[in-house]
C-alpha cells in the first residue's frame, strides 16, 4: 500500500513539474522575442554592451577637462551655483533691507523653505535627494537660522503639508487640476511654541513660495478639480501666513519680512504691493531664485547677506493678474466643437484637439509694452488698459545692492550692424554688475497696417554684462546685426522686410524703463508718426539721452529674403494659419492687432471653475479630410530622387576615415578620392531601417560602414537617465534662471560642464543630450516651462546658442526642443497648432535659428504637436525648407517618443527631411519602412537621413578611440544568452517531466491492474 502511495506521489510531482515547466518554456520562449524587441532599453537599464570593436584603438578627438568624475563633479558644482549667483534677480529692496547682516538670526516660513524646489519633473527631472536644505545653507553661510520654525516644518504638525502637482502622465488629454495643490499650513497649525520663538531669531522672516512644474501636466489656472485653481495666485493660507508675520512685525517681534520666489512659473506679485491686493503685509524684499538645481542653494546665503550683488534681470514678465495674458484666452486644449460627430477623437489618430495662438506675435512684454505705448500716443480702440495696475515687474527688470546711472547712448553704423556705447557708472558703495540691454522698436505704417503685419513697441535685440566696481565707471559695448530690423510680411512681400520709417533704440533696465526712453525721445524729436507722446500718461519719466533714432528710407523686400544658404525665404507655415487653409471664412482667427486693441483681444470665458478659449473651431469638411488624411502625404516638389541608390556595395571604407570631412568633402585613400556618397553605398537597407527606426536613446551600430552605438540622455538641465538606467549627474538650474543671467559664458560654462559629464559617465561616454529646450513661456502656466528660456527669442536663442557652444565643444551633439510650437503639454500629442507665419517666424522659430546659425548646433528633437493639421516631425516645409534650406542645419532630427503614437509615421517624416525615430520598439516603425524597400523614393530618403546621422556621430565624441581598421562587430549580450539557455533548459525539462510523467503514471495503472499491464 505504501509503494502504490509512493507511486502515485511520484507521478503526480512528474505531472506538477511538467505544468511548471511547459509554462516556463513558453515564458521564455514568447519573452525572448519581447525582449529583445525592447533590447536597446534593456542594454541601456543594464549596463551591457550589444557590439564590440576589433582592432588597434584610434585617437582621442575630445577630452575632458578634468580626470576623474569627482574633479568634474566638484567643478559642476560651481558651475551651478555661479549661475543662481548671477541670474537671481532682486525685485524689490525697501530701505535697502538686503543684505541681511552678517550672523543674522532669521526664521524660515512656508513649506517650501523646508522642501526647496530644486527642478522639475519628468523627462527633465533629476536627482536632488542629496542636495543641500535650505537651512544648512544659510548655516553654512553664518546665519543662525530658528530650530523650532524648522523642527515644525520638516518633523512636526507642518510636515504633512507641501507642493503636490500632477503625476505627468505623458497622455495628458483632459486638462484637470485635481492633484494640484500648493498646500500650505494653515494657522490652526501653528502652536504657540512656533511663535514664541520667532522673536528670538527675529532679526529677518524669510518666507519662501515654491510651485512645481513638469512634463505632462500644464498648471491650472481655474478649479476643474479639487485643486487649488490659480496655482500662481497665493492661497488663503499663504496670504494668512504673509498678514501673521506682518503682525509680529508691527509687535517688534520681527524686522524684516524677506521673499524667496522659489519657482520658474511667474507667481502673480499682487501681494507686493499693497494698492493692489488691499492688504500691506509690510514685505520690505523680493528676490527672484527660480529652480536652484543640485547646488545651487549654496548661493542663497551670499546673496541674503551681501558676500555677493544680485545681478540678475527678468526672463518673463511678471503680472499681478497672470490672466491679463492674451494667449492665456487660448490655451491649453480645445476640441474641435462638432469633433465627436466629424469622428475625430483621440484615440489612434489623435486629432481631436487644436489650440489657437491668437494673440500673434504679442506674447509676454510684447504685448504689455506695445499696448501701452498706444496708450500714451492716444491712439483709438485701445480699449481699457492701465499698465501700472496690470504688470508687477517687466521683462528685464532686475535690482542691485548698489545703483547705476549710464551715461548718454550712442550708435555707430557698420553697414551690417550698429555699434552701441555707454558709459555705466556704479553711484553706490558696494561692487556690482550690470546688464546693459538694448531695445528696438520699429516703425508700424500703413503698409504693415495694409498687409497685417504686427509690430512690438519693443524688442530685445542685444545686451552685455558689466562689472562695475563702487564709484567706477565701465564702458559698455553692444553689437547688434541690422537682421534684427526685419519684419515677417506672410501677406504682402511674403519674406522678410525692413519698414520704411523711423527705428529707435533705447538702453534701459528692463524693456518698460527701454520704452518709456524711446517715448521721451520721440516727444524730444516731435515724432508724430503713430500718435503724439502724452508725457502724463506715462508710468514714469523716460530718459532721451538713452535712445537714439535711425531712419530706413525706403521698403525693403530683398535684403532678407535670402538666407545665407542661398535659399529663398518665403511663406513655409500657410499650412499652419487657419485663415489660409480653410476655405469657410466664418472659420477665420481673427488675431490681435494694435490697430484695434479693444477689437480683437481675445476673451475666454474663465471662472472659478470652468474655462472655455476664445476660439471655438468646428472641423468642416476641408479640415475633416485633412486631419485625417494618410500619413504618406509629402509635397509634389519634394525634391526627392525616384531612382533606387545603391545598397550594400562592397567596400573597405568606415566612418573613422570621414571624421571632420563635409559632406561635400571627399577623403584620399590610397591615393583615390572618395566622398560620402561612396561610404553611403557600403550601408544595406535593413541597416539603415534599423538606424532610422530604433534610436531609443541611442543611434545604432552600421557594421558595413564600422559605426559604433551610440548612447544619447535626457539633458535639458543635465543627464537625466532616470528612463534607461545609466548614472545621472550635476543637476543644473532651470533654464530660466540660467537666461536671467544675460551672460553668454556663464551658458556657455553650464555646457562645457555638461559636456564634460557626458564624457565622464560611468561606463561609455554620452554623445547626445536630449537638450536644450528651446520652446517659447507663452504663458506662465506650461507645465515645462522649467526647461525653457523665456517668453523672448533673442535671450532664449542666444543663451541657447552659448550653452549648445559648451556642449558640442564635447563632442556632445544636441537634439534642441521640441521642434517646433510644443508651448504646452495638455494634449500635446496630435495636437493642432494654428497661428500665422509671421507670429511662428519671430517668436516661435527664432529661438531654434540663433543656435542652428550662430553656434553649428547639429540636431533637433521634433515634437508632438501639428502645425495646422501636419504633425511638426512630417512637416517637410518646416524641416527641409526652414531647418535645412534657410538655415543650414547639418545634423539630423529625432522624433520625441513615438512608441504609441501612430500619426508620427515613419514614411512621412523621412520623405519630409526627418531622420530618426525615439522608439525602443525593435519592430515598429523598421517593419513600416521595409514595406518600401522597393519604393525608390522613401528608399532615397532613408539614405539622407542615414547621411546625416552618419555625419553627426563622426563629428562626436563616439570617435573616441576609434579607428580606420577598427571593426565594429553586434554580439549577443548576456541577457539573450541568458533566454536562448533557458529555452533550452527548460525546454529538455518539460519533455523530460512529460516523459517522466507518462511513465510514472503508466507505472502506477500497470501496479494498479496487473492483469492489464
């Protein structure tokens, strides 16, 4: 009986084992294809290496500056805080109440001074668990900082609050605010134990207001959740905890009440100023620290206590009503009004939502300032407007310890350029630095009138950096290309033109200061040609001797209507103007325009709770078809070939022969002459499928040409490589505060620093950074508003081509983005874009063109967006036209994440000039492109694009070490080693078990019924 027990025991375990074992071959049998179509994530997460190299090691093109990752580490750690140093900017200092005495005793306020903002959040977010508080800083600065306040804050009843903001969801199609919450203490909080001991640490109240901002989220502005509706308004509690300290102030218990604005989204400054808000909440200072980065902080002390001088100047404008903004009237995402009917949705095709850049080229100062200006000039239909009661702080703006006067401007003209001089003289007692900036304002005629053609009343268009010692003078010189004269005529000239008229330009602290200059200089001149100056409805007195005139006499349509490249510049972007592509003209944007303000603002319906745009948008037929049209579509004068290029030819060249070769350049070997187009013919299709489709964080390997793989990161405020795994570094400041700085080499040493980490990771060098952001503030409340420079091209653009200077010196290429028109993050995926070429042009592309032009940055990331109904990254206007043809771009473009979104279709964005896809699915978009491999057309197309990645990475630090009779050779890693022996393994076991199992139970029937065995 025990033997048949035992029998039936065993049986019963071969069946067990055979179950566990099927399941486990078919495991790893279905899992080994899953995952080596992911194989580029799993390498990167992994550490491992699918190629190796055979051969004798060639040289080094581009070295680090430092030997050791920790040297770097320490020198990044500088860099950063030279830039919070430098861009901090000081708005408001009454009676001179900074800088604190040194060893003064102060109490830190608000949940943010114990959870300092340091960054964003999502792709650009980083590392900073181990970054400095706020409290050891000041300490380490010599401040003596109140315990109790900090205990209360980081330990006690006051640690449960603080900043909560969106999860991100990279699929954020409905806007909702619901997990928004600043989430201050409230007073009920607050025991008697925290406020008996502020009189002890009196000497200053520091209070600190932070909001977070981060990919796929924009901040709200009214409450369509359970959030806190404007998030850049102060909250109940905020305000409550502003009037307490004002009371302890007035009771002698404090002296000086200082604000920290902790964030990169503009906090709307009502509270400031007491006219206003209602309320004195007796704040005697302001300063303006943004996202302070990893080390940032440290800096906070020095500049609290005068060890060294704010010189910072705004990047943004910064309103006590944010909702004044006419691109706020349309923002965000609205659906197209019968969308559900026209059977446009999100799913799939992702074309259901639009958003509508109404406001044209008036985005931020440009908008406030040239209204006002209309306001003094008396013009008709400005509307009810007062610039004093709208706007806190203008573009900028920026305050010192020590104050300035400048001596009369001058101009010189160079044929090309003007040259500006002034004399900056520091009338203070202490050592300091000045931005001097210069402002242009351009004639707006009939013509421009005639043919809807905008014009700001200013325009940044030059600036330098000064350091002056007290009671010194420094010369200040600034160059401005006579470029920056042009106008956008999408209507009339449809290419750039230079009015006819008088141009002014104006130094002054901030473009509100520059323009009331430029009044004072017209009143002087008896300039009547827009209006007559009423010099008593000016905000404050201008400055004549700081503002000169020159005079264009005549239109000028040709001068600018061909690029440097030779190409000639006309209307690319009808597509995306509303007004151009729909034949219905009920359907018409009506934009803003300074000849009717009151006319044609835009107003949304915004309240409490709900928001509706300005612009309602029903599909019709016309936008129906082309939002759904196929995705292959491409321009009939594609200037595509038809004739099938040459593949796979046999052949010894290798990429390490081309490095620094152009591509109209040509290498001698042995005696013969050979070009690019002859190490193009080596490379086979399935190469350069793979090369185009699969460029997740990365550029594949090319075996027939020996191109090693390359590893690209996230990189607008350093490298990131919180999605694939690899070391992160320095985390730098956000870009805003980097922009305030107004100092080129301070931009180009934040590069250099993150070139120099991307040569010294762990592991193989980075040698493309998914960065710089180059995208517009076009309004205070996008949710990557962190990664990007300003609401103003040239500061964004120039400070962007310094940065992108330091990074490839590196031989780091950069991917800038998001290119082109990605402002916002709700419904960014698909979304439709609409605006006018001349609004697209000067705000929104230009801040790409100075990097592209003025520092040879390589490569563009695309974006989600479309612009009218083409998406961004199939655009073959904007990438071959604008990008290549005007510009002269060399490197290539990657698309943004493209796993899941169908509509960034691969044939469409090669045929249009784009050149890889960010896609760790191995099959996706190479299974696509293999459907044309007969298709000569996409074929020829592939082959550019793989020219210019080809190109890229020979001009890169993935050169390193690599040599003409070096082979580059794909291995199978470990990891799919690892499957291929566990298909076998337990492929063997699971027959075995079966076999084990069939006999057993054979066994056990035979033992059972020995008459029938």
């Amino acid at each position: 009986m025990k033997q048949k027990n035992a029998k039936a025991k065993g049986s019963l375990l071969w069946k067990i084992l055979s179950v566990v074992f099927v399941v486990l071959f078919a495991v790893t049998m279905i899992g080994g294809p899953i995952a080596n179509n992911y194989a580029s994530i799993i390498n990167m997460v992994l550490g491992t290496e699918s190629t190796k190299t055979i051969g004798d090691p060639g040289q080094t093109y581009f070295e680090a500056d430092f030997t050791s990752s920790e040297d770097q580490a320490a020198n990044a750690a500088q860099v950063c805080e030279s830039v919070v140093v430098n861009g901090a900017t000081l708005l408001l200092n009454n009676n001179s109440a900074l800088p604190l005495a040194e060893g003064a005793k102060v109490t830190l306020f608000g949940t943010t001074s114990a959870d300092f903002v340091y960054g964003g959040t999502g792709s650009g977010g980083m590392d900073t668990s181990n970054a400095t508080k706020l409290k050891d800083a000041l300490e380490a600065d010599g401040f003596s900082v109140n315990p109790t306040m900090w205990d209360f804050y980081t330990t006690g009843a006051g640690s449960s609050y603080g900043l909560v903001t969106a999860s991100g969801s990279l699929n954020n199609y409905i806007f909702n605010n619901a997990e928004f919450l600043v989430n201050e203490v409230p007073q009920s909080a607050y025991t008697d134990t925290e406020w008996n001991s502020v009189s002890r640490y009196g000497d200053a109240a520091i209070v600190v207001f932070g909001r977070i901002c981060g990919e796929g989220s924009d901040l709200p502005w009214y409450n369509s959740g359970d959030g806190d509706g404007n998030i850049l308004s102060l909250t109940t509690e905020e305000r409550d905890l502003l009037a307490k300290l004002a009371e302890l102030k007035a009771a002698g218990q404090i002296q000086k009440i200082v604000v920290l604005l902790n964030a990169t989204n503009p906090i709307e400054l009502d509270f400031l100023n007491p006219a206003i808000c209602g309320t004195d909440y007796s704040i005697d200072a302001c300063l303006w620290v943004g996202e302070v980065g990893q080390t940032g902080i440290n800096a906070i002390g020095d500049l609290l206590k005068g060890t060294v001088n704010p010189s910072g100047k705004l990047v943004d404008t910064y309103c006590y009503d944010n909702l004044t903004s006419p691109a706020i009237q349309n923002a965000h995402a609205t659906s197209y009004t019968n969308a559900a009917e026209a059977g446009l949705a999100f799913a799939g095709s992702n074309n259901e939502y639009y958003v509508a850049y109404q406001e044209g080229i008036y985005v931020g100062y440009r908008y406030y300032e040239t209204r006002y200006e209309d306001y003094v000039l008396g013009n008709a239909n400005v509307g009810d407007y007062d610039y004093a009661s709208t706007v806190a702080y203008p573009f900028g703006y920026g305050l010192s310890y020590t104050t300035f006067s400048y001596g009369p401007l001058t101009m010189q003209d160079n044929g090309d350029s003007f040259t500006f001089n002034v004399d900056v003289t520091n009338t203070g007692a202490v050592d300091g630095a000045e931005t001097v900036q210069i402002y242009m304002q351009s004639p707006y005629t009939d013509y421009d009138r005639a043919n809807g053609v905008e014009k700001a009343s200013v325009e940044l268009v030059g600036y330098t950096k000064v350091s002056v010692p007290a009671g010194q003078t420094a010369a200040a010189t600034v160059t401005v290309d006579k470029s920056e004269m042009r106008a956008y005529d999408a209507n009339g000239a449809k290419t750039y033109i230079v009015d006819a008229g008088n141009y002014y330009f104006a130094a002054g602290n901030g473009s509100h200061e520059a323009l009331n200059n430029i009044l004072a200089a017209k009143a002087a001149l008896g300039d009547t040609a827009n209006g007559t100056v009423d010099t008593a409805r000016m905000t404050a007195e201008g400055n004549a001797a700081l503002a000169v005139q020159y005079n264009q006499a005549s239109l000028d349509t040709t001068t600018y209507a061909t690029a440097e490249t030779g190409a000639a510049i006309t209307n690319q972007l009808d597509h995306g103007d509303l007004n151009k592509v729909d034949d219905d003209t009920s359907n018409d944007i009506v934009y803003v325009s300074r000849s009717d303000w009151a006319g044609t603002m835009p107003q949304a319906q915004i309240t409490a709770t709900s928001y509706s745009a300005a612009v309602q948008i029903p599909a019709n037929d016309q936008l129906v078809a082309a939002l759904k049209a196929t995705v292959e579509n491409i321009p009939e004068d594609a200037a595509l070939s038809s004739e099938m290029p040459a593949m796979g030819a046999e052949g010894t060249l290798n990429l390490a022969q081309f490095v620094g070769v152009p591509m109209d350049g040509s290498v001698d070997v042995d005696g013969t002459q050979y070009t690019w187009s002859n190490l193009l013919d080596q490379v086979t299709f399935a190469e350069m499928s793979k090369l185009i489709g699969q460029a997740y964080h990365c550029t594949a390997p090319v075996a027939s040409v020996n191109k090693p793989v390359t590893k690209d990161e996230n990189g607008p405020q350093g490298i990131t490589a919180t999605l694939t795994g690899g070391s992160s570094s320095t985390s730098y400041t956000s870009a805003d505060l980097l922009a305030a700085t107004f100092d080129p080499s301070i931009a180009e040493a934040v590069g250099r620093s993150m070139g120099n980490d991307c040569l010294l990771a762990n592991g193989k060098a980075y040698s493309g950074i998914y960065g710089p952001g180059v995208n517009i503030h076009r309004t205070p409340y996008s949710g990557r508003n962190f990664e990007y420079y300003s609401e103003d091209p040239f500061i964004s653009g120039k400070t962007c081509a310094a940065e992108v200077s330091g990074i490839q010196s590196k031989g780091v290429y950069v991917y800038m983005k998001h290119f082109a028109l990605n402002d916002q993050e709700t419904a960014r995926d698909g979304i439709c874009v609409w605006t006018n070429e001349q609004a697209a042009r000067e705000i929104y592309l230009q801040a790409f063109e100075y990097p592209v032009e003025d520092a040879n940055a390589y490569c563009v990331m695309t974006s989600f967006n479309r612009i009218g109904c083409v998406w961004a990254g199939g655009d073959y206007n904007l990438l071959t036209n604008i990008l290549r043809g005007e510009w002269g771009m060399e490197g290539f473009a990657v698309t943004d994440f493209s796993n899941s979104n169908n509509y960034m279709d691969v044939v469409q964005g090669v045929l249009a000039g784009g050149d890889a896809w960010d896609c760790n699915d191995a099959t996706k978009w190479t299974d696509k492109l293999r459907q044309y491999q007969d298709d000569a057309t996409v074929v020829s197309a592939m082959r550019q694009a793989t020219a210019r990645i080809l190109y890229t990475v020979a001009n890169s630090n993935a050169m390193n070490g690599v040599s003409p009779n070096m082979q580059v050779i794909e291995v199978t890693t470990w990891w799919q080693i690892a499957f291929i022996v566990c298909d076998v393994v337990f492929g063997l076991l699971a027959v075995l078990s079966i076999v084990m199992a069939v006999r057993s139970g054979k066994k056990a029937k035979a033992k059972a019924d020995p008459e029938n065995a």
